[in-house]
C-alpha cells in the first residue's frame, strides 16, 4: 500500500527533531551556501525552502530509510560487517552519500555541486553530526541533511536568477 504524503512528511519531520535537526538548523546551512550570490537573502527564505525540499516525497523516503540504518547501527541490529561500517562511518563507505544524492539529483547539477561542497567543509550542525561523540550513530543524517540543505540553495537559485550576484 502507497503512504500518504502527510503520514511520510509528518514521520520524516519527526525523525529529524528526535535526532536533533531541526528546519532551522538545515536553513543556517542554506544561509551559508547562499549569502554570497543572493542579496538580502534572509533565514525565513531559507527555512521556506528547506520546507519545500521536505515536502518531496522522494526526501521524506531517504530521511526514513537513514536515520532508520542509524538506529539500527546504534542498537547493533545491522549484520556483520555492515554493523562495524556504519557505526564508524567507515570513510570508504559510500552508501550514504549515494542516498544524500538521491536527495539532490532532484535539484539538478547546482545541488551536487552545493552537496559536495557543503559535505567537504561540514559547518553548523553538519560537524556536530560528524564528531561521532556519544553513543548516536548519524552516519546517513549529516549526508541527507547536508543534501537537504544543498537542494534548498538549489531551489533557491533556481528561483532567483535576477538576485544572484556574481562574486569572485
């Protein structure tokens, strides 16, 4: 049976709180991406379009089927030696960045290009999701949530072409 959209956004939303994410902290991200090449460009802009990324369907299946694979990392519940690859979030283990991806293949190349940037230099809650300190396991959650953030530039961009200002 197909889910409801509401049913996926609403669980999808959830999962992100329940680890610690919020739209806000993923728009700080978009603001980091964007505020050189959009003027006036404001953090209720930014959360609009995190929100809009989050409404896709294809996001909301890929923040479930993550943080799913982070829990179960985190409860020993993965086989062997997938078990040990995702809780130290092995650095040949790409599995989750081809998630992220999926995220923003949505979004065109701009989105792989912010994705792959925003992934390299992890600011705001992107290092905080990668300092693997404590028990949580978040190695699909800094990926989608980078991808979330990536998209939302994306979709900014896209939106904007007559606000863009080229620096170099």
């Amino acid at each position: 049976m197909v889910k409801k959209q509401v049913e996926l956004h609403d669980k999808a939303i959830t999962l992100l709180h329940e680890r610690g994410v919020t739209e806000e902290d993923i728009a700080e991200l978009v603001l980091f991406l964007q505020k050189k090449y959009i003027v006036n460009l404001t953090i209720e802009e930014c959360v609009e379009n995190v929100k809009a990324v989050l409404k896709k369907r294809e996001v909301q299946n890929a923040v479930l089927t993550g943080i799913q694979l982070d829990i179960m990392a985190e409860k020993g519940a993965l086989i062997e030696p997938l078990q040990d690859i995702v809780k130290e979030d092995e650095g040949l283990y790409g599995i989750d960045e081809i998630l992220a991806l999926s995220i923003v293949n949505v979004y065109g190349s701009i989105g792989f290009t912010n994705y792959g940037y925003i992934d390299k230099v992890k600011p705001g809650i992107l290092a905080k999701l990668n300092s693997h300190e404590g028990e949580e396991v978040h190695t699909f959650l800094d990926d989608i949530v980078g991808a979330i953030a990536a998209s939302a530039a994306s979709r900014l961009a896209h939106d904007n072409p007559s606000k863009a200002e080229i620096t170099k």
